[in-house]
C-alpha cells in the first residue's frame, strides 16, 4: 500500500475511489492483500493462516457475483439479442483485459499489499494480479453490502465498458484471448490449435483447425489459419458454456 499515508487514511481514499464506504474494513485489507505479502507474515508450515490473510478465495467469490451482475445487465439492455450474442458480450466484459483496465481506473495497484519480491518485479502493475485484486474488491462489497452494493460498484468501475457493450464489438473480440483467459482463470493449461485438414486449389485454400483442450475439442474453418483459429476458439467458448455451437464463419 501507499507508503505516505497511514493505512486508515489510505482506506479513507480509497473508499472515495470506490465509491463505497466499508462496514467491516477488514474484508476491504484482505482484498488488497496478495498471497505473496500473507506468507510473509506468517511462520513456514502455516499456509493455512496465509490463506485466511490473502484474496483469493475474495477472488473466487467476486468472479461469480460479477458473472451474476453482467448477465442480468445484458438481459435487462439488450432482451432481443440471442444467447450466444448475450454471451459473447459476457465474456468481454468479464475478461482478465476488461478487469485489468477497471482495476487501473481504480488504482487499485497503489493500495495493494504485496511481498517484497513481488514489489521488486512491478506485481502492482502487472495485469493478471490486477484483474484478480478487482474480483476480490467486488467481493468484499458484496459481502459487505450485499448484492445491490456489489451491482452498484460494478455499475461505478465498469461503467463505460457496460456503454460501449454491444452484439457487433463482441463479434469483433479476440476469441483466442477469450478462450487462453478462461483456462486459465480455471487453472488449466492452454488450448492447442492444430491445422488438421487443408482443402481447395492454393489460391482458395480452406483450412480447418481442431483446438484442444482440458476436457474437449472443436473445428473451425476458415480461408485463413487465422480466421479458422478464430472460429475455433469462438466454437470452444461456446461450448464450454453449454450453447449449441455452430460452425457458421463470422467475419474472422
């Protein structure tokens, strides 16, 4: 956290930025405090109170609530879009980038609590550790405030990226990032993709792409490499979702 200032004055600030005044103070510290800044704390061979001092498991909880928040948006601002559009702008809006960028917004980097190695190597700007630091300060609104606050706050950090959500920007989305940030956010490794069948003469070629991952695997195709990594990673997405995929191309 901010070394200029006590740790009461730098939590008066922050509220400010938030927007949201804490009951229990206490669940705000443990959403600013990493991992790496907890086991410092503590004795070796104590991770289980490391655990109690950090945000992950915040993070867990603030990934659903924001998961739970965007949809009923979406649903309220757009009722005649289909599903898949619905849940092509969810997983913009949800996504590590889209955090990452809110959590800048915030500053949240300057309020965090890191240990010393992670201070040396810039933890406090690096994306992933801000998009995480933003799904645990969700969740200590929401458990502070309920669900109404924690809609609030949402409203408040991602105010413009709610605007600017739309079908057509969504259909625009880097599906291939999409797809690399969700296993990752569930643990897993990355997808592979694998040209698997090239068809046509060489100046209409079409190319079809099997991605593979942690628990399945789809096609794409398309008359680029690209373009079929594109669809492909749009198909897994889809289907890791529950949606009946269709191999349609979109402008990819």
């Amino acid at each position: 956290m901010k070394k200029s200032k006590g740790a009461n004055s730098n939590l008066d600030e922050l509220e400010g930025i938030l927007d949201y005044k804490f009951e229990d103070r206490a669940l705000l510290e443990r959403a600013l405090t990493h991992r790496s800044w907890a086991h410092e704390q503590v004795a070796p061979g104590h991770e289980d109170e490391a655990r109690r001092l950090h945000n992950e498991a915040l993070e867990f909880v603030g990934d659903s609530v924001l998961g739970l928040a965007v949809a009923d948006y979406l649903f309220e601002t757009y009722p005649d879009v289909t599903e898949g559009e619905l849940s092509r702008m969810k997983h913009r809006l949800v996504s590590a980038p889209t955090l990452a960028r809110a959590s800048e917004g915030l500053t949240l980097g300057d309020f965090l609590r890191v240990g010393r190695g992670e201070e040396k190597s810039g933890g406090r700007r690096k994306r992933a550790l801000l998009a995480d630091a933003f799904e645990a300060v969700l969740a200590a609104v929401f458990l502070d405030g309920g669900l109404e606050a924690a809609t609030d706050f949402i409203h408040h950090a991602l105010g413009a990226e709610l605007d600017d959500a739309s079908p057509e920007s969504a259909a625009a989305a880097d599906y291939k990032t999409l797809l690399q940030e969700r296993l990752q956010a569930e643990r897993q490794d990355g997808p592979h993709y694998n040209v698997v069948e090239t068809i046509g003469p060489p100046h209409r070629r079409t190319f079809h792409v099997e991605v593979s991952w942690d628990g399945g695997h789809v096609r794409g195709e398309g008359r680029t490499i690209k373009a079929a990594e594109t669809l492909a990673a749009r198909l897994a997405l889809e289907s890791m979702d529950g949606e009946e995929a269709s191999s349609e191309p979109w402008a990819v």
